[in-house]
C-alpha cells in the first residue's frame, strides 16, 4: 500500500517538475476551454449579475468601499479608473480587453469622451456591442489581442485603460510598447492589476502559485512583483507610475460578496456553472491570506525622454 502511494507521489512531483502537468493544462485550456471561451464569459457574466439588482452585464471585481450590489461596485471601479484616467470629453480612449459593455456605455455617457475604440478577444461580446452601439463612431470594437495594436496608428489616442484585463494579455511587454507608441505625448495608462507582493519562499509555494494563478486565467509570465512591473513599464517608455493598492476594497470586498451571492443563488442554478468563478475566488483568497498577491491601480505617464529605437529612427 504504501509503495503505491510513495510511486504514486514520485510519479506527480515528475509532471510537476517535468513540465508535462504544466504543459498539459496549456492545452486543455486552449483546445479545449478555448472553443467554448466565449459562453463561459457570458455564462460567468450572467451568474455574477444574477439577482435582485437592475439588469447589468458588468464583469469587474468591483470597488465595494461604499457599494453593496455588485453593479454599484463595478461603477465604482469604473468611476475610480476614469478619474484617474482624468477622462473628460474631446479624449480618444483606448479600452484594451474591455469585459463589459456598461463600461464603454459609461466612458461615452457619463464622461463624453469622444471616441473609443473596444478591443476584445470575446467574440460573442463584440457581437452583442456591435448590435448594441450604433453605427455614429463614437464607439468602435475590434476583435483581438495585445498583437492586433501593431496595425493602429501610433499617437492615435490620448488615453488608454486595461479595467480588469491586463492579466489577459500573455506578452505584457508587447501591451505596454504599443500602449505608449498608440498614446500621444501627454497620454495616460490606467490599468488594474494582480501584483506579487513578495517573492515565492520556496518551490513548493511559487508551484502552487503557478497552478492556482493558470486556473485564474492568470499567464504565468505575467504575475510580477512591484520591481518587476515598474521595470517593464519604465522598459516599454513610461517614467511617471502611480500604484495604487485596492486589495482590501477590491478583492477582499469581491469575494466577502460572492459567498453571500453564490450561497443565495446556489441552490436554483446548477453548480457546474459556477466552477470558474470560485476557483477565482480561491486563488484571491490564498494569494492575499499568504500576502503574495496584491491589487493595484495602476496609472503609468509616457517618459518625456524618447526611447532608444525612436533616437535611432530620428
């Protein structure tokens, strides 16, 4: 008995070690997950504004300082973005991986700016924008990742915001390059971010780490440190960074909320739907107990200094 359970252990350490476990997740999460990434969005989307609140379609964590529905909270964080973002009409907005459309409603509606452009990889939410927005230019979406920027027209926008969606781009550097190519000289970045507040103590805890932030949607390349991110964003041309941190009014509110909604609602809706999102409140609640994630607002100005590939092109 125990010299299965001993060849049974040495078997997981090799394909957690190995790489195959890692590897294989991978997979399951683009060949399989990926053709039905688009339903479990609206299907999470639809559990998460489940209820007794106004109809919504938010799909934030939420600002939950003074707010106690979750559409409240997510125009709350909303709210805080674009006024860190000094949104304000005659701004042309670059909202990259938006995850609702309240919040490009909001950016139009509330704060006049004058154009935005909505990038996402969802193709059922672009459809459903597309159908929902009129055709006045005010509100234009694309379909597509981090890549697709490289075919926008640098200094295009004055503004860009990544709400919620900066952990979705897999090349972070690839983000912010084209984020300060596409801003003009007195363009602003605002994003939310998961942070790691501290370096992993021993391999055994940055493996779970690993394991729980890939089952967040969190790449593994993109979960940095505090050092790390202003590295990068210092790198892509940005010199004045302004972080915020939201832990306990973002990710602690969010998942205080969710066990009551989730307990609430469980018993009418199938508990298979709601897989994706309590293994994101696991991971949330892990990461902050262990002080190794963190929540940040992130508000990033270009460098007045022009970076060393724009020397060499002058």
């Amino acid at each position: 008995m125990w010299i299965s359970a001993f060849l049974l252990g040495v078997f997981c350490t090799w394909l957690i070690m190995s790489g195959v476990l890692g590897y294989g997740l991978r997979m399951f999460q683009q060949n399989i997950l990926g053709v039905r990434q688009g339903r479990l969005e609206s299907e999470d989307r639809w559990l998460l504004n489940t209820g007794p609140s106004a109809r919504s379609d938010w799909h934030l964590l939420g600002y939950w300082r003074d707010a106690a529905t979750y559409p409240k909270a997510c125009q709350e964080l909303a709210g805080l973005v674009a006024d860190k973002a000094c949104l304000s009409p005659g701004d042309r907005v670059l909202d990259a991986g938006f995850t609702s459309l309240d919040q490009l409603r909001m950016w139009r509606d509330y704060y006049q700016v004058e154009q935005i452009v909505g990038l996402t990889d969802d193709e059922q939410l672009l459809e459903s924008g597309r159908g929902r927005f009129d055709e006045s230019g005010e509100i234009r979406l694309q379909l597509g990742n981090e890549k697709i920027l490289r075919q926008r027209e640098a200094g295009s926008v004055n503004k860009v915001i990544a709400l919620d969606s900066a952990v979705s781009f897999e090349r972070r550097p690839v983000f912010l390059e084209q984020a300060n190519r596409l801003l003009t000289k007195d363009g602003v970045l605002v994003m939310t971010d998961f942070i790691q507040s501290r370096p992993c103590n021993d391999a055994r805890e940055a493996r779970k780490l690993r394991l729980l932030s890939a089952a967040r949607g969190i790449h593994q390349d993109t979960l940095k440190t505090e050092d790390q991110y202003l590295k990068l964003l210092n790198e892509a041309g940005f010199d004045q960074v302004e972080m915020l941190d939201l832990t306990e009014d973002v990710i602690s509110g969010f998942c205080y909320w969710f066990s009551q909604h989730h307990e609430n609602l469980g018993s009418m809706i199938r508990s298979k739907l709601w897989w994706r999102l309590r293994i994101g409140v696991g991971f949330m609640r892990w990461g902050v107990y262990h002080d190794l994630i963190s929540y940040k607002l992130v508000v990033a100005k270009r460098s007045s200094e022009p970076k060393p590939q724009e020397l060499d092109r002058s």
